[in-house]
C-alpha cells in the first residue's frame, strides 16, 4: 500500500476492492461491533444530570424502568430494552423510540422491538390529554399481536418510573447484561 498502512484498504471507491481489502477491513468490524454495548453505555450515561422538567434525570428514570423490570423476573433482553428505550432522547427529540429501536434491533425479539419502538405513543396515554393530544393514540395498534405487551410496559415500567426515592439498582449492575445481550446480533443485515 502507498501510504504505508498495511492495515487498511487499498481502493478509493467500493467497485475496485478486493478480498484482500475487505478481509482487512473485516479485521478491523469485528472487534469494533464486539463493543457496541460499551459504545451504547457511554452514551446512555450522557443521560445523567438531564431532568428536561422531570422529576428524576433521564438517566434514573432508565434506571428505574430497568429495575422495575428486572425485580419483576422480566429475561435479561427485556431488561436491556427497558434500560435503553429512552437512549434516543439525546439525539432524536422528537422520535427517541425509533433510534432506540435501531439501536436495539439486532439483538431482541420482534415483541421487544415492537416495545421499544412504539413505546412513545403508548406512553401518551398517561399524559397526551394534558397537552391536548389524543392519549388514545396507542389504539391505532389496537390488534397488533404485540399491544398488549407495549401496555403493560408503560403501565408497570415507564410510567411509574419518576420517583426520587426508589431504589434503583446502579449502571453497573446492568452493564453486564448490556455487554450479553448486545454481543448476539439475533439478526442483522451482516449475520443471517
């Protein structure tokens, strides 16, 4: 290679890569998508000290629905979904649950990522009649095999989840589980 850099591809535009150029680069996805749950974690850390009016921080408020959960005997991947589905919230204001929802899709069932990315509008039903929306938005999913399951999520988890004194298990506790359930793509556009 000109520049020296036996580590990386030799082509400028896909069409001219060779297997050499991507057995390289496959040396290089590997270990760095065995990361993702690290990666994820810093970044749900960036919820932490983010009230936006609430009564607890972002951060707590994942904490709590994780906590709720896994005290309630849910599996580690409903766990790891009810920790990261308010993770969009940074960087999608207005669609948080579809960036949690692309975040988590590889690596939970269809029922958890129906959780996870239509939790917002099942969610509006304990507070979208305050704002002068429609709380019974949710209902256009009424029939879906998985509306049962994203009611009893915000019913149990997320809507009772904004208490200053609950006693939530810490970051670190659910760091594991993190790093379990994100290091087993169940399916992905480069695992089938």
């Amino acid at each position: 290679m000109s520049d020296g850099h036996a580590d990386r591809a030799s082509f400028t535009a896909m069409e001219n890569g060779t297997a050499e150029d991507w057995q390289i680069i496959s040396s290089h996805f590997f270990p760095f998508a065995g990361q993702v749950g690290k990666r994820v974690l810093d970044h749900l850390r960036l919820l932490d000290g983010d009230y936006g009016g609430f009564p607890v921080d972002r951060l707590e408020h994942s904490l709590q629905t994780a906590t709720r959960a896994h005290r309630d005997g849910r599996d580690e991947e409903y766990v790891v979904m009810a920790l990261l589905h308010d993770i969009g919230d940074t960087l999608g204001s207005f669609n948080h649950p579809d960036v949690a929802a692309a975040i988590l899709k590889p690596f939970v069932s269809e029922e958890n990522l129906f959780i996870v990315g239509q939790h917002g509008a099942f969610q509006g039903y304990y507070y979208f009649h305050h704002l002068g929306m429609d709380r019974n938005i949710r209902d256009k999913f009424d029939g879906h095999p998985h509306y049962a399951a994203c009611a009893e999520f915000c019913e149990k988890y997320d809507q009772s989840a904004f208490d200053p004194n609950y006693d939530s298990a810490p970051l670190d506790f659910f760091e594991p589980m993190v790093m379990r359930v994100m290091a087993r793509p169940k399916q992905s556009m480069y695992v089938k």
